[in-house]
C-alpha cells in the first residue's frame, strides 16, 4: 500500500494510538487501513454412493492439479453460502447439508480455509471455466500425489478419518 | 474505496474479465482491489470452579455492557492465537486448551465470529485498557440484558446447551 484509498495522499507506516501493531496511516485524512486475513471457504462434495468429488484446477496456481471446490469468501455472504456457491461455479454441483468440518489457519499467507461436508442430491456435476475437469473419487483412491494444497490434503484425510471415529472439527493451522 | 492504494489515480468500479462481482479496478495501473469478510476471534474462558468470564466494554460500540474478550484477527496469526491475544488484552487471561465452539457470519457486517471454549489455569483476571470490568459468572446468573453482542449472546447459550448436550460447533449466521 502507497497511497491513501480515501483521499489519494501518500500513507506513511506507524502505531496508532491505542494500537498495538504498525498499520498504513494517512496523515492527511486519519484514515487507518487494516489488513486482515481473509477466508477461503469450500466443500467436500459426498455423491449418493460415498465417492467424493474432485476438481483438476484450469487455473493458476497449481493448474492441473486436483482440489475440493473453494475459493475467496465475498462480502454480504455467510461462510456456508460462499462455500455452496464456489461448489457450484467449480464443479456444477448444488451443495446440501453442510456440516463444517476442518478449519486451518495459514498465517504465512493471511488466510483461514473452512471446508464443509455436502451432500450431492446426484450425480450430475461439470467441467467449468474454473475447472477442467470434474470427477468422483472412491476414498481409497484419492490421487494424493496430485492434490493441489495442503489444506484440501489436510481436509481429505480429516475426511477418511471421521468414517472410522466419532466426529469432530478439524481446528488446525499450517504455518509456513 | 476513492483512489487506488498502488498508485494514488481514483478508481473506477467495474467487474473484472472472468469475474462476477463489480470490483475496485484502477484503470491506470490494472490492480483489483478486492474486500472480503474480516474475522472476529474470541473466547468462552472458564475458570477452575466452571464459572465463565466476562468483560465490561470499556469502548465504544457497546461501552459498559457485558461480553466475552474477542477482536479482530491480525495478519500472521492463527484463528487460535488471535482468539489467546484478545483475551490476554481485554481480561489479563492466559487461556488454555482452546476448543472452537462457535462460528457465526454476519453478512449484513461483512464479519465472521468465532469463539473458542479456554481453560483459565487459575482465577487470575484484570481490567485493562479495553475492559472497565472484569468478572466471573455463574452460568446461571449471566446478565443477558446486558450482553454487548447478538454473536456473544448465542455463543454463551450455545455454551449453556453443551453442558447437557453432546458436543458441537455451533456454526450459524445472523442476517440483520
């Protein structure tokens, strides 16, 4: 950050009073920018056999790798509607039932990814601009070399577990 | 957003190629400046005899009424640590054996609330700078008319309920 998004003047870095951290100041309009972490929020998509669904990324970072449906929670959303919505832009899949079941910190980044567990109502899901291709995965036979972050690889095993152990939410972090 | 924060031209807003949301875009130097949601992280601190804590909001919104120690969480932590900062800050509380409880989306704030059940280690508390008091609480005698906070009033219920219930995070949203 340079410059000042309220009133365009440079922002120089220091405490506020009151504050504990250095934040971007402006000392012309008072203004104080904050920068927080943001969420990622997704699924873990359930088909009515107990495969789950997979989707190779069609974009940068990690293309061609596999994920879980997830991206940036937006304003004016609650953490179950983002996570439904990216469901759908990334596989086609209308998302029921969620149950939250991993949270994982990545401080190195400023992130917070959620997962929840979803119902599919069927099996119809589709490719999208996000993802090129889609696919159902028995849990003995996920592509675990070619998963793309360690959050979704963090997620899936948490996943596996809870077939075999009383349930419980994942609440972890990653640090680097 | 008035000026874009790379390079001080005014914004203009618009939504970007292969997006599907209007954005902050400054024409001149190509950023997008998004906004995304900002969590809150906090705690149900219990002290060794089952009583739980509450500060006195010695700030404003909410000044002088009752909640549990929460604030925003900062870059380069973790939802854990950020929850353990805040009640250090608001209570002069080292709290123990973190267990998320509660996660609340306040779409209509662009916020998400989490709060984790802490172990006091002793009945060592304090006022501080954020808190005008602090003090312990029978479950049964909690000041519901006075609790600063819709996410801190579920939180505790939700509280109250694991006590003759099996355990589960609470993970709902408020809309207005």
């Amino acid at each position: 950050m340079n410059f000042c998004s309220e009133c365009g003047h440079p922002v120089t870095v220091k405490t506020p009073p009151g504050d504990h951290l250095p934040r971007f100041v402006c000392e012309h309009c008072d203004a104080i920018h904050y920068r927080n972490p943001r969420i990622i929020t997704g699924t873990v998509p359930v088909a009515p056999d107990g495969r789950i669904l997979l989707c190779r990324r069609n974009i940068e970072p990690r293309k061609n790798f596999w994920t879980l449906p997830a991206g940036f929670m937006e304003n004016g959303e609650t953490t179950v509607q983002g996570a439904l919505r990216e469901t759908d832009e990334e596989s086609m899949v209308r998302g029921e039932n969620p149950v939250l079941i991993s949270v994982i910190s990545l401080p190195a980044f400023d992130q917070v990814h959620m997962f929840y567990r979803v119902d599919m109502p069927d099996f119809n899901y589709g490719t999208t601009a996000e993802s090129n291709a889609v696919d159902l995965y028995h849990l003995d036979d996920i592509p675990w070399p070619d998963i793309a972050f360690r959050t979704v690889e963090r997620t899936l095993k948490h996943y596996l577990e809870l077939q075999t152990q009383p349930f419980y939410v994942l609440n972890d972090h990653i640090d680097i």
